[in-house]
C-alpha cells in the first residue's frame, strides 16, 4: 500500500495536479467521472476514457481487455468493451458519446496496465465527442470520491 | 445499513442450457430496471461445454463434431473464465443480483462465490479453499471441486457458479478444465465419507449458505417457476 501512496505521490507531481487520497483508491483532480467508476479526460473534443483506480482495485488482476473497433460509436451511458478478471467480465461504459479514434492495443499484450496504471498508461480508448454538453452529466474529482466512499460504506 | 433485503430463488430442476441463457438475460434486464428483486436461479444442465468471453476453444480436446456422440452441446458465452464442463449431479446457482446496491466489486463478489462453497464443503467435513492467484475457484488440496465464471453487465450479475456434487468425471476428461493443466476435477462424493442426503437437500444448503454469505434476511422461494418468467408486478 505504501509504494501505492509512492506511486500516486510521483503521478501527481509528474501531472502536476493536486492528488485525493481516499483509502488507498487514487483519484486525480482534473479528470470527469462516471458512476460506473469510468475516467474521462477532456481536450477540447478529444476524450480519453478508462477506468478508475477504484474500479481496478475492486475488479482484481486484469487478464483480458476486449476493445472497440477504431470507428465505432460510442454512448454515453453504453457499454464499449469489457474487462475479465477472477474469472468475471465486466463491461466497461463510455462517460461519453462520440466515434472511437483509437484504441490502446498495448492492452491485448499487457492488460495488467489497467491495474498498474488505470490513468496513464492503461487508458483504454479515445473518443471524438459528439455532445460535449454530455460533460455536465459526470461527477468531478470530490463528488466522485465522496460517492466511492458512500458505496464503500454499504458492505 | 442497508434495511431489509429479500432474495427470490428460482428451483428449477433440469434446464437446458440455451433456455437458461435466455431466462438470465431477460431477469437482468428487468434487475437493471428493479422490476424483479435480487434473484437466485438454482438448477443443473444436461451434458454441456461451455466458453467463456476468451474463446480459449484450444482447451477442448476432442473435436467438436464428436460431442453429439458423446451427449453433450457447446455454448460460447459472454462469461469470465475458460473451458468447463456442467452436467447431471452438478449443483448450479446463477445469481441475478445488483453489486451496486451492495457496494460489492467483481473480486469481492466472486470471494463470496469461493466462500459459498467452501461453507458447503465443510457441511460435510471436507476441507475446500479458494484458489491460489489466478485459479479463481475452489480447490480441495490440488483437485478442483467448484468452479466459477461471472458476467457483470450494469453492475448486474449473471452465470454464477457450478458445484460438484457426483457429476460423472470422465467428461472433464475431454477439456482442459479452467485452462488449468495437471490438476484433477474432484467431488463432493469423491471427498466426503459423510453419506450424501437427496441432491435436493444439498442444492438448499448450497442456497442458504449463499443467502447468509450475501446478507439476504428475506428468501422466498419459487417452485417451478415457468421459464417464460411471465412476472406479476412486484412492489
């Protein structure tokens, strides 16, 4: 857990951006989240989508990562791909709608970067947004924290 | 604290397996909706090979063309998981449950799978554990006695897990079972001294250990329940 809060520390002055910690689940500041626990960070039209440190943390090792074609629509809401982990698929959601520009084919080769590094290097697709207004509909970075620890708190 | 929370378990005796496939996707879709409460289907399946999301068909040893010869179908499913095999004497529970609203993810959820039939096992004395990383399912010392694969689609549940009670093993011969090589398929049968009561009793027990691992306080039961699942409106 300690080389967890290492790993954060260093993102965070490498990103330059202040960093929550919650329990032991990072969650970066300028980034939107869905509550299907999906990250989306947004540059002008162009979005990159993955899944949050929560969600790795509660999937388990990531074994398979089944991505979209290149072109392919996404939204809002909708499941793209899926994940498998401790022999579970679980669908992965798009925070946004639009068309998929590309895909981190890096994660046929190596799906454990979802675990390792769910913000950076095992981002999983990027979107060309359609509605960018959609944006309103997710969570910031302290909503997104409080709504982790509320559903933490229901087992 | 989460207040009162009711199960609702579906016996279902014999299913074939597309039919079962067919009712799950239909009941979590009306979950995902909360027209129906967190619901438990317990069943067995005639002779049948099943693939999980991967399609690791490398694992099935004997051509496919061969299975009708020997009894048994082939899915492909959207599951987690490798190759298995479910059949007669096989325990199986597919739960339809919402891990949103129990702040549950899939590592967690399936830790309660193992535990369900780990509870089981020592029911009857036998020792079970949770496999070693990456061998998700339950183990009795290197033989394998229950196994799982889990689809989560909108924080909703489906297949589930197979338990087995006295299947005939043999079939486990034409897979690699779960990918996993060199480790043996066991029974409760193979493992127990205890003489087994009726398979009926032993899929209630599989049950209630889930219903008190998952904290339901509520179970209702549902004897032959139609497959059509023609619902009443339920408040």
């Amino acid at each position: 857990m300690a080389s967890k809060m290492l790993w954060a520390t260093r993102a965070a002055s490498y990103l330059r951006i202040s960093v929550v910690h919650r329990g032991f689940s990072t969650v970066l500041k300028d980034l939107k989240y869905a509550d299907s626990h999906e990250w989306v960070k947004v540059n002008g039209t162009a979005a990159t989508i993955g899944i949050t440190d929560h969600a790795q943390d509660h999937l388990g090792d990531v074994v398979y990562v089944e991505l979209p074609e290149v072109g392919a629509s996404v939204k809002q809401g909708d499941s793209f791909g899926a994940v498998e982990s401790v022999k579970a698929t679980s669908d992965v959601n798009s925070p946004v709608s639009g068309k998929v520009v590309e895909v981190n084919e890096e994660l046929s080769n190596s799906p454990a970067l979802v675990n390792s590094s769910p913000y950076k290097d095992g981002w999983i697709i990027k979107v060309e947004m359609n509605d960018s207004g959609e944006l309103k509909n997710l969570m910031d970075s302290e909503e997104y924290s409080k709504f982790c620890e509320e559903e933490d708190s229901k087992h | 604290m989460r207040g009162p929370v009711k199960l609702e378990v579906w016996k279902m005796g014999f299913v074939n397996y597309l039919d079962a496939l067919k009712l799950q996707e239909k009941l979590v879709s009306d979950r995902k909706l909360c027209r129906i409460p967190d619901t438990l289907l317990s069943l067995q399946h005639p002779p049948t090979y099943t693939l999980g999301k991967r399609r690791t068909d490398h694992n099935l040893l004997i051509p496919a063309s061969e299975l009708k010869s020997i009894g048994a179908e082939l899915h492909y499913t959207q599951r987690g998981g490798d190759i298995t095999f479910h059949g007669p004497h096989q325990a199986i529970l597919y739960p339809i449950i919402s891990l949103r609203e129990i702040g549950l993810g899939a590592r967690n959820y399936v830790e309660k799978l193992e535990s369900t039939m780990i509870e089981l096992s020592s029911l009857y004395g036998v020792k079970a554990c949770a496999g070693q990383k990456g061998e998700t399912g339950v183990w009795v010392g290197e033989r394998k006695i229950g196994a799982i694969g889990v689809r989560i689609s909108h924080g909703i549940t489906s297949h589930g897990l197979a338990f087995n009670i006295d299947p005939d093993l043999k079939y486990f011969k034409h897979i690699v079972p779960c990918g996993i090589t060199d480790k043996e398929v066991t029974s409760l049968r193979r493992e127990t001294s205890t003489v087994l009561p009726t398979e009926e009793v032993i899929h209630e027990q599989l049950i209630s250990c889930f219903a008190r691992l998952f904290g339901y306080n509520t179970v209702v039961w549902k004897e032959n329940p139609s497959l059509s699942s023609d619902h009443e409106e339920i408040e």
